[in-house]
C-alpha cells in the first residue's frame, strides 16, 4: 500500500455527529497503552500524525485519518485505564458503540492485544462486544519486539485460547520498531476496501 496522503479529517468527541463519510473505514481499538497509535502512525508511515504519549488514556475522542482520499483509518478511544472516571469511560463507551452502529463504511475492526501479556477481561470483553456489533475483529498482537522469537507462538495461543476466537480469524503480530505485521494489516484492508 502506498501512502501519497493522509490528513486527520475528523475529531468526534462525546457529543459530536459522526461524519457521513463516503470511503471505507478501518477502526483500531485497544487498551490504553497497547500500541495503538504507533502501530497507526506504522500504517500511515508518519512518525507521530497520531498522538503517542506515555501517559496512557490520550486519545478521547474518535480520530478519522483520510488516507489517500481513498480511506479512513478511525481511532478508537483506549479502554481500561484506571485514572479515567467511570463516568467518562461510560460516555467514551457510548460514543464507540454509537460509531460501531451508525457507521454505513466501516469493514473490518481491529482489536489490538499486547502480544506480552494474557489478555485482559477488558479485552475479552470489548472482543465479546465488537463480535456483538456484527463485526469479526481482526487481532494485532502488538509490541512483538519485546518478545523472544520462541515465545511468538506460545503467547499467540494464549490469546486465541482467551479470546476464543475463531481458528480461521487472523492473529497478526506486529511490531512498531520493525514494522513486521504491517504488509499483513495492508493485504487485509486492500482485500475488504
């Protein structure tokens, strides 16, 4: 896939109507401190269009990333990051599951898990949830650098078995330094563009 253009177009907070857009749209949602905005920059080739920070919990709105006025890539809010009231992580909930509903483009979602670490019941729960909207997601077991090459399968597993997700769904691991995974995560958009 090659990038000519990308510009973030859109930014939905809470109260905000999503925009009616006319290109598909590829969601990313993951825990706070997953990866997602590295691995989104990865896919964009960017160094930092999306916000990386060390403070998770950052992206509170829904981000719409036009790619070469051909596509959206559409950032989800993190979950599961404590410092975030209840009250909040409702609202945030709402405003996603609105987007999950309501949008006429979205094809494929992408759940990202920390390829390290059993995944967690917010996990499995927004998984559960994403299978409930209709959608299928598509795993990225991210931060695949900070594992042993030996570990990759073992720890793929582990996350299939949590999840219980389907033996045909992919699980693609991915690194953000590497940039290993990312001409998967491209096949799989150019197949449901």
């Amino acid at each position: 896939m090659i990038i000519k253009s990308v510009e973030l177009e859109t930014v939905c907070g809470i109260t905000s109507k999503l925009p009616e857009n006319t290109c598909p749209e590829f969601a990313f949602a993951g825990k706070s401190n997953v990866g997602k905005s590295s691995l989104i920059n990865a896919l964009m080739q960017r160094k930092s269009l999306a916000k990386t920070s060390s403070q998770p919990g950052k992206t509170q709105t829904i981000n719409f990333y036009n790619i070469n006025h051909e596509l959206y890539f559409v950032d989800l809010p993190g979950y599961g990051y404590a410092k975030v009231g209840k009250e909040t992580t409702a609202k945030w909930g709402k405003m996603v599951e609105r987007y999950l509903h309501q949008s006429k483009q979205l094809k494929a979602v992408f759940l990202l898990i920390d390829i390290r670490h059993e995944p967690s019941a917010n996990d499995k729960m927004m998984y559960e949830w994403i299978v409930a909207q209709g959608f299928e997601p598509v795993i990225i077991a991210t931060k695949l650098d900070k594992i042993n090459r030996s570990q990759i399968q073992k720890q793929v597993k582990l996350i299939r078995q949590t999840l219980g997700t389907k033996k045909e769904n992919a699980i693609i691991s991915f690194s953000a330094l590497s940039k290993q995974g990312r001409d998967e995560i491209y096949e799989l958009i150019e197949q449901q563009k």
